[in-house]
C-alpha cells in the first residue's frame, strides 16, 4: 500500500503504535498488519484451544494406567513452539524482536536440552502464556479484528443497491435494502467507520505485542545482567591472569637483575680501599639495594603469592600469619584445592583483614578459622581489640567486600565498641575432585 513508509522516521518507533500518531497511518501498511496478527494469533489460538482439549482429555485418560503421564510432561513443553511462533508473529506489529531468553545447553544431546528446559523459567512462563492464549486471548483477537474487518464490510455490500437502478438488493442475507438512499447511507456509514476502526485495531494489537513481550521476554533485564556476570567473570579471569604476568615479569626480571647487582656491589666493596670515601658510598649503596630487593620481593608477594599457587589457600593463610606483626593462628578444613579466583579472592580478604587488625584494632592475638560446608568456602577472621570496625566507613573493608563480590561472595562484619571483632567471607564454589584434603595447621 502506498503512502507513509514503515520504517522509522524521526527517532520514533516504526512499530504499528509508533505509527499511529502519524498523518498518514492509514494510508500505511499498519492497520492492515495489525489486522493481520490478530487474525492470525486467534486462530492459532483456537487451533490450540482444541489441541490441548484433545491432548489433556487423551492423557487424563490414559494417565490412569500409567500411560499419559509421559504425555502429561510433554504438555509442559508446549509452550516452547507457541513462544516461538508467537515470538516471530510480533514482527508484523513491532519494529523490535522479541529475544529469546532460552539457554544453551552446556552438552549436546536430547537429556541434557531436556533437563535445562524443564529447570528454566521461561519454559514454565511460556506454558503459562500458551494456556492464556488458547482459553482467553483468541477470543478477543478474532472478536476485535472481526469487528473491525466486516462491520465496515458489512455496511459497504449496501452499495451495489446504487448501480442495479432500485432493484431489491439482498444484503449479506441479513437484511433487505429497498432504497438507493438507505444502501447509500450504509456504504457511507462504512467508508467512515473502516479508518477509524484502524486505530482501536492498532491499540489492541500493539497492546497484545506488548503482553508478549512482557511474559514471554521478561528475561531482557536479566540476560543483560547475565551478561554482565559474565563479562565480570571474563575481566576478573584476564586481570588475574594479568597480575601472574606481572609478578613473573618482576620475579624473573627486575628482581634478578637486582640480586645482581647487589652482588656486584658487594664484590666491588670488597676491592675499594676500606677507610676511603669510596667503601662508605659502596656500602650505602649496597644497603639501599637490599632494601629496595626486601620492597620488591614484598610487591610480588603481594601481587601473588607463589605460595599461593604451590600450596594453595591454607598455606597461603598461614604464611601471611607469619608475617603479621600479631600473632595469628589459622585452622583451615578443606576438602581439597579450590578454583583459582576462589582461592586469591579468600587469601586476599585474609590479608586484609590482618592488616586492618594490624593497624585499627589494638589487638593481641588473631584466629583464623576456614572451612567448606554446603557448597561454600566460610572464612571468619576474629581478633581481641577495641571493635567499632565499619565497612561503610570507607576502611579496607569497603575494597574487601569488593574483591569479594567478584567471585560472589559475601562479606558480614561484626565489631561492636569494645570487641571483639568477626569478619566472615562466604564464596560459593566446587572443589577440584581430584584433589587431596588440605588442612592448615597453627600459624605464629
């Protein structure tokens, strides 16, 4: 149909409700594809109506011997192709399509698409709008587009009484039209009543798009945030694998040349005169070597233990412990070696708890108790001093909780005025089978 073009103009949606406040609507292709769709949706509505009659009778009957109950769970999934078809048919009436918020199985095969299906939402959310189509909704779609397609139908068969000169003209059976002037009126009636019928049609069909969209694609918001999961995940696993890089970068390059040329300083201090200005400057230089040889050696730990990766988390813990200017004790009960961003994410929460013991508490002694109970790696970080910890207070413990959220942990903290203070982090995660149990003796 000529006239206005369907696609967008102005920025506007070029869907059939984004056309309706435009001047040539009806000189658009709109009204009739929202004709269109609901013709189309109330009949696959009625045709489901009926299958699903037969289908749920058949498997009520056969279920009493046992026989329809697989039928019964197949019912379940009928709302997959229906979600699908209606998916498809709301692109005559919307410019945008309608995702779909099914996943992918992570194996192939038919157990597996199966055992997903039945645990997603969407599958029970498009039987759901299958069975809302098939008893509510088709009546209203064939009932609207009906109303708006043959009452103006109906009025306009009236005209062919102005061309056959006053003879008796049969109107749809339904009644007789003896005088031009009534069968003119009534064809006037319709040429009036079909534009404007037009846009009620558009309402309706654009607001059962919307209905689609909304049960059958709820999921938008959550794919995106899945995403996002996911995209954090990918950042978590490129930064830490980043931050290996860099400490092997300073463990087998600068901190080796270093050593080196600490030795080299040490060698020269043993040629230079000993009462001279020159042993003095060696030495010095020599001492701020070692120093900065300490810092860096420090930096790396920090970046990433090799104890870490060599012996895993409760060893990780318990070095740590030993470098706390507190004394600390760690118990750790682990079935086994955990993911790698379990174990970092669980060894720097650690480290940061007893630094901020080591600096705000006043502390005499630290207890650090780790285990895996129900799918989830506790650790609680307790120590004596003065308490009145507060994480929104913008501490350390705002970046631990942090650290933590990326692996979707969670971090509690209990410190009331006067102590004593329990910082527990809770990791969801599955160790590796594979792997021995791992327990953490005493620390210092």
């Amino acid at each position: 149909m000529d006239g206005v073009a369907d696609g967008p103009v102005d920025g506007r949606p070029a869907g059939v409700w984004g056309q309706v406040a435009r001047p040539g609507f009806l000189r658009s292709s709109a009204p009739w594809r929202a004709a269109a769709y609901l013709l189309t949706t109330g009949l696959t509505g009625l045709l489901l109506c009926g299958g699903l009659l037969v289908a749920g009778v058949a498997a009520g009957v056969l279920a009493v011997l046992l026989v329809g109950l697989p039928l019964l769970a197949a019912l379940a999934l009928v709302g997959l192709p229906v979600a699908a078809w209606e998916r498809r048919l709301v692109r005559l009436v919307a410019d945008a399509p309608v995702p779909d918020p099914h996943l992918v199985p992570d194996r192939p095969g038919l157990a597996a698409w199966l055992r997903l299906r039945y645990r997603e939402r969407a599958t029970w959310r498009e039987l759901g709008f299958a069975l809302l189509a098939a008893c509510v909704l088709w009546p209203i779609d064939l009932t609207v587009a009906g109303f708006a397609l043959a009452v103006p139908g109906y009025l306009l068969a009236a005209l062919p009484m102005l061309l056959l000169d006053g003879e008796q003209v049969n109107v749809l059976k339904l009644w007789q039209v003896h005088s031009p002037v009534v069968a003119g009126l009534f064809g006037l009636t319709g040429l009036l009543l079909a534009p404007l019928l037009g846009y009620p049609l558009a309402a309706v069909a654009a607001a059962r798009a919307a209905l689609v969209r909304l049960v059958l694609a709820p999921g938008g918001q959550d794919r995106r945030i899945g995403e996002l999961v996911r995209s954090r995940a990918r950042l978590v696993d490129a930064f830490e694998a980043e931050r290996r890089r860099i400490e092997r970068d300073l463990h087998d390059g600068a901190q080796q040349r270093l050593a080196a040329l600490r030795m080299t300083l040490g060698l020269a201090r043993l040629d230079a005169p000993p009462d001279g200005p020159l042993a003095a400057r060696l030495a010095e230089a020599h001492r701020e070597a070692g120093e900065v040889l300490s810092e860096l050696r420090e930096l790396i730990n920090g970046i990433h233990p090799q104890v870490l990766t060599d012996r895993g988390l409760p060893d990780a813990c318990a070095d740590a412990g030993d470098r706390s200017p507190i004394p600390v004790t760690t118990r750790f009960a682990l079935p086994g070696r955990l993911p790698a961003p379990v174990e970092s994410a669980g060894y720097f929460a650690v480290a940061e708890a007893l630094a901020n013991v080591a600096k705000h508490s006043g502390a005499s002694a630290v207890t650090v108790d780790g285990r895996y109970a129900g799918g989830r790696l506790t650790i609680e970080v307790a120590d004596d001093g003065r308490g009145g910890a507060d994480p929104s207070g913008g501490s350390g413990l705002t970046g631990l909780a942090d650290r933590v959220a990326v692996v979707d942990g969670t971090l509690t903290v209990s410190s009331p005025p006067g102590g004593p203070t329990l910082v527990r982090v809770e990791i969801p995660c599955t160790p590796a089978p594979s792997a021995a149990p791992a327990d953490g003796g005493a620390g210092r």
